[in-house]
C-alpha cells in the first residue's frame, strides 16, 4: 500500500475524498506528495517534487511494482537515496575523470564545491534535490498528470560545474495504467549544450522469487567495460552476452551493462521487460533514448555481466529489483564523444529544446 504519514497523510486524505465517485482520473496533493490515480485499473503513482520529483511508487492492483526501502515518505525525506524512478543530470553515469568534454573545450569540475564526488563521478548531482516546484497538475477524462520544473541556472553551486544554463520540465502522466514520464530540456544559454541525461526505474514484478524473473533486452550491442565500467569502445552482439535460448532468468545473470542499437517498434519505442509467472512489467525508451543500462546485481555475485569487476568493492543494495534505465548516450558519452569512441551524443543548440518519453506499464497484476 501507498505510505504517507503526520499531516502529509491527512491533507491527502482529505483531497482524495472530495474527489467525484465516478470519475476515473483523479489526482491528490498534500503537502509533500502528489498522487495520480486510475480508477479503472486500480493504479496509484506517488511523486515527491521535493525530493528529485522522485516517483517513489506506483501500486497496481495492491501490488507496488518499484522498489522503495523505506518505511514513511518522512524517512525517505531524512535520508533519500537511489530507488523509484530518479532523474540522473546533468550526465549519468559514470565519467572517466573529474572532468569533461562539450563543444571541443574540457571543463574540469570544482571539487571543493562538494556536490561532485570521487575519481569517477556518478550520475551528476541533481538526484535528490529540493529545488523542483510543481507548476501543474490535474486530471479529464482521458489521464492524471503532474509537472514539475527545475531552473537550474539559478543554481550557482551546479553552474560552476556544469555552465550550461537551461531549465527542466517534467510530467508524470498516468493513462490507461501506464505512466509516461516526458521530460523537455530547454537550452536558456549561449552555448550548444549536450544531453547526457538519464533514469533510473527500479521495477519488479511481486508474483514470483526474483531469480526466477525472465528479462527481456531489446538491443544489438553490448559495449565492453574496463574495470571501472567505463566502456572500452570495444563491442559484440548481445547474444554473446544474453542466451538467445530459452528467455534468461536473473539468477543466471549479475548486470551493469550497457547496450545501444535498440531494437524499436513503429511507434519508435524500445520496449525491456521483466516478468514473473502472470506479471509483467515493460519499460519503454522513445526515440531520443540512444542507449540503456541494465542493471541487476546478483545477490550471490555470479553469474554473466560486467557486475563483478577487478578494484575496490563498491557497496551495492542488492533488493528485488532489476533496472532499465533510459539514457541519452553510454555511459562516459561525454567524453568518449570527444575522443572520436562514441558517435550518439546529442546536443540542443542555443534556444532550442530536447523532448523525450519513457513509459512503465505493468501487466498482468
């Protein structure tokens, strides 16, 4: 079930019971949370803008299909990290120095500002942020939404780091049991900006034990990894990686790999899936979604992937989870873009506006 607590719990409570009967979409604030509901497939979506507009769960039916340690939104307030749905920017991932590359000029961070951190930083610095506000919200009769924007040029600290002012806006729509997350990133600066910006969805299904969850990749290419999962440049097909038998279970597997060539539908869409016995939950990437990173640690720390590595052991929650994560580029796209490695990185120009969509949708709950 849903977890909301103190005052939070009775403003929510109150807004969803002056809600119409009979209406399918509906969506309750309180002071922290905003839900989104669908009636019609018993489907509940929980956001927390003061906490990196963080989609911190969704329930269908009952069963909630992301993982989310924590006991109270309180305690998730106090003490945020990775789960739900996090945005990763202004890059994801993972960089091969403290520094890195835009427009043919290198741009080294501050590390004294304290908000990059480590030889190899990860996934930028606006996970779980305070500053978004919710600008819109509301329901008709075709879905539930929410929108949240970040304006991060008033930000000093993150301009210092990353001196490309632009703005983000966020709507988290729920339709027909689906969520749709749209992000649009608006160029405010003057110089051509480059989108390396990704999720995190840590989805599972609730009806079988996870190391009997079958998976689903829909990619060509597998990129190598050194020991610090920075890609090679080096590539092969992913059945070299995934048994192109039999769909693979994730007890046979211990995942943090990158794939590209997504393999798409006419709508353009790449759609990963993980499914329990009946349940399923797909993850679908629009188009400007160059690249996916999947990321499944094996509890026991066997089986195929790049996972277990050579270096100093990196502390990891090991839940019932598996990650499709929707990235703009590889991993260390910035900079393997500069070195003539990686081909995909996109950029907005001065002015202009990057738009994209992933969806979650469930089944068989």
């Amino acid at each position: 079930m849903t977890v909301h607590t103190g005052v939070a719990a009775a403003a929510l409570a109150l807004a969803v019971a002056s809600m119409p009967a009979d209406k399918r979409y509906s969506v309750a604030r309180s002071a922290a949370v905003v839900e989104l509901r669908d009636a019609a497939t018993r489907t509940r979506v929980s956001i927390l803008p003061t906490v990196g507009n963080i989609t911190f769960d969704m329930q269908v039916n009952g069963h909630g299909i992301l993982w989310w340690p924590f006991a109270s939104v309180d305690a998730f307030e106090s003490q945020p990290k990775m789960s739900g749905i996090p945005f990763i920017g202004p890059w994801a991932n993972r960089l091969d120095e403290q520094a890195f590359y835009a427009n043919g000029r290198r741009y080294p961070f501050d590390m004294r500002i304290g908000n990059v951190r480590g030889p190899i930083p990860i996934h930028g610095f606006l996970t779980t942020t305070s500053a978004w506000r919710l600008v819109d919200s509301g329901a008709d009769d075709r879905s539930a939404w929410a929108t949240s924007r970040l304006d991060f040029a008033s930000h000093p600290e993150w301009m210092a780091q990353w001196p490309f002012a632009h703005t983000i806006e966020m709507t988290h729509r729920l339709q027909d049991g689906a969520l749709r997350v749209e992000t649009a990133i608006a160029n405010t600066g003057p110089d051509p900006m480059p989108i390396a910006i990704g999720f995190h969805p840590y989805v599972r299904v609730t009806d079988a034990p996870r190391p009997e969850w079958t998976f689903s990749i829909a990619a060509r290419t597998h990129w190598l990894l050194a020991a610090n999962k920075i890609p090679t440049g080096e590539t092969e097909p992913i059945e070299r990686l995934i048994d192109p038998g039999s769909p693979p279970r994730l007890r046979d597997y211990n995942l943090d790999d990158v794939f590209t060539d997504l393999v798409r539908d006419p709508r353009g869409r790449a759609t990963m899936r993980v499914a329990g016995r009946r349940q399923r939950v797909d993850v679908e990437l629009g188009p400007n979604y160059r690249a996916a990173v999947v990321w499944a640690p094996n509890p026991a720390d066997t089986g195929r992937g790049s996972q277990r590595l050579t270096g100093p052991p990196v502390p990891v929650d090991r839940g019932d989870f598996i990650c499709f994560e929707p990235m703009a580029g590889i991993t260390d796209a910035l900079n393997l873009a500069h070195r003539g490695v990686y081909r995909d990185l996109q950029y907005v120009a001065p002015g202009g506006e990057w738009r994209e969509s992933f969806w979650i949708r469930p089944g068989g709950f």
